[in-house]
C-alpha cells in the first residue's frame, strides 16, 4: 500500500488495546477513515500487524489492511482520546 500523506504515529496506549485484542483474538469493532474520507466500521479479528513504506498497519482476518493513523475507534476506544 502507497501512503497518501505522511505517518502520523498513533499512542502508544491505543496500540496496546489493539494489541491486546490481536493477541487475545478478540472480536472487535474498529471504525477507521477510507482514503475518501468518509468513516467505515468493521467488525472481526485482527490478524496481525506489519510495516510497509514507513507506515503501520493491521491485518483484518479478511485480508484487507488498515494504516494506523487512520483508525478512529476501537470499541468505542476513541483514538483522539489516546494522543
């Protein structure tokens, strides 16, 4: 994935919650921003994380990969809330 903007790294304590969840396989409900704009809610598992181009992403269990800074919530965990 091509980074659109720079990598604005999230709070620690937020990564820590997903993390958690990672590790513990625990359903969740992340609602993040798409490149539009507009905000999207997905509910699953994380998979994993990696690292590509300088920026840090999660891995759904469906594959598709989220950039961190562009989460806005995580069970109601909101992001703004951890910076």
């Amino acid at each position: 994935m091509k980074s659109e903007s720079a990598y604005r790294p999230i709070s620690c304590t937020f990564y820590d919650l997903l993390e958690q969840a990672a590790t513990l396989q625990q359903k969740v409900t992340i609602v993040w921003q798409d490149k539009a704009g507009k905000q999207k809610t997905w509910y699953g598992t994380i998979k994993t994380f990696v690292i590509n181009q300088g920026a840090e992403y999660l891995v759904l269990t469906d594959g598709r990969q989220l950039r961190l800074d562009h989460l806005r919530s995580l069970d109601g965990h909101n992001l703004q809330d951890y910076c």
